[in-house]
C-alpha cells in the first residue's frame, strides 16, 4: 500500500522517483527499497514526504501504516504542516 499511495501522491504532483528522491535528500535506489519495504523510512523522511505533499495526520497514518504520531515526532494528536 506504501508504494501506491506515494506513486499516486507522486502523480498527481508531477514528481518522479528522481524527484522526490532529491526533494527529501535521499539517493534514488534508497527511496525505491523503502518504498519497496525493503528498509525502513526514518521519522525525519516520513515529516518530509508528509510537508512535501500536505499530508494530514490520517494521511501519515494511513500510509506510512503508523499507530501514532505522538510517538513518531514527540508532538502533539494535532500536528499541521
């Protein structure tokens, strides 16, 4: 679900994997094993994806499969971008 839900994100952005790659400072081949759940996306990674792309919490949650965001970035239920 990852990797669909950030290839739509993606499209509708006009960004290839190149792109998003530069724009959250990570080598291509990386950003494609951890779209890939070949590795793990760092909490830092996951915020950037998330202001790149406006996400909402229920977004983040959603398709980074996460259980909280307090835990994730030590803030509170009602993060905004």
């Amino acid at each position: 679900m990852l990797k669909q839900e950030i290839t739509i994100l993606r499209i509708k952005n006009n960004d290839t994997i190149l792109k998003l790659a530069g724009k959250i400072g990570m080598n291509k081949d990386t950003l494609i094993r951890k779209l890939n759940n070949k590795a793990d996306f760092k909490s830092s990674e996951i915020k950037k994806i998330a202001d790149i792309y406006n996400l909402s919490n229920d977004e983040i949650v959603k398709i980074f499969n996460l259980k909280q965001l307090k835990k994730l970035w030590g803030i509170n239920e009602n993060y905004k971008n």
